[in-house]
C-alpha cells in the first residue's frame, strides 16, 4: 500500500463531473503520477467542506457516521483502495476498537469524507496506483482546481442532472 493525499479536488470538463485527485505522498523523483477517481456530487461536496473545516448547522451524512463510529468505541484507522475492476474503484474503510478490527467494504469517495473528518491516512493499493495513475502536468495549479470546484458547486442547478 501506497500512502497517498488529495491534491485536488475538481470538475472533469467533458463528463461535468467531480473528480478527486489523489498523490502518493513519497513519489520517487521524476515521476510526477496522480490517481484520478470520479466520485458524485454529494460525496464531493460533502469532501470539500471536510477539507474546508466547515461545520453545518446539522450533521451531514459523513458527519453523523463519524459519530456514529466514534460513539461505539471505533476509530477510522486508515482508508485502503484496494482494487480496481471493470471501471469501478473499490476501497475498505478500516476501523480499530479495543479489541478488534474492521475492514469494511465502502465506495472510496464515502471512505474518503469519513477519512478526512477522523484526520485518517489514505492507501492506494500499488497495483492500482499501477493501472490507473496517470502523469500529471508539471505546472498542475491544485489550489486553482479546487477554487473551479467551489464555483462549480455555486452555480450548478438540479437541472443539470437530467437527461
């Protein structure tokens, strides 16, 4: 397993969807490999006020199952993307009690706000990282595809959603 951290968090200009893009954390010098992973809006935004530290009125989705997994004695001890097939990426959230440990099937985009909310690390399988990493620009502005995002999230309609 490979640690990785989010470098951006984005819009794919032909799909219009979200994307998060993950960097291994001690990528070896020349390289410059990133995962790209499309996740759905709710998940997206849901990550973005995660990494903005925002804390709404209510507790959101994630925000309630990171109670709930606290409140039962849990910690969310890391994130692993385990696999990729036919398109889908696959990852187990892992949590640690006293006594035991889970690995729990979970889509990656909802491991990954859980994650960010327990401040757990984020793993990538190499052999993942092997088939679906791609080489990133040089001059890849992360800051600036995470303020695309924002404006993406302000100004999209429900309408955008139908066929």
């Amino acid at each position: 397993m490979i640690e990785v951290r989010i470098a951006s968090l984005g819009v794919d200009s032909r799909s219009n969807s979200p994307v998060i893009i993950l960097r291994p954390l001690d990528e070896e010098p020349g390289h410059n490999r990133v995962l790209p992973i499309w996740i759905g809006t709710p998940e997206a935004t849901s990550i973005l006020l995660a990494l903005q530290g925002a804390e709404p009125p209510r507790p959101m989705t994630h925000d309630l199952m990171q109670d709930m997994v606290e409140t039962l004695g849990y910690l969310v001890q890391r994130v692993e993307i385990t696999r990729l097939e036919e398109g889908t990426f696959y990852a187990a959230l892992i949590l640690q009690g006293e006594e035991r440990t889970y690995a729990l099937d979970a889509r990656p985009s909802d491991s990954i706000a859980l994650a960010i909310r327990a401040g757990a690390p984020l793993f990538v399988d190499e052999a993942v990282l092997e088939e679906a990493a791609v080489e990133s620009e040089p001059d890849f502005d992360e800051e600036a595809e995470v303020e695309a995002f924002r404006d993406f999230l302000d100004n999209i309609e429900p309408s955008d959603f139908s066929s």
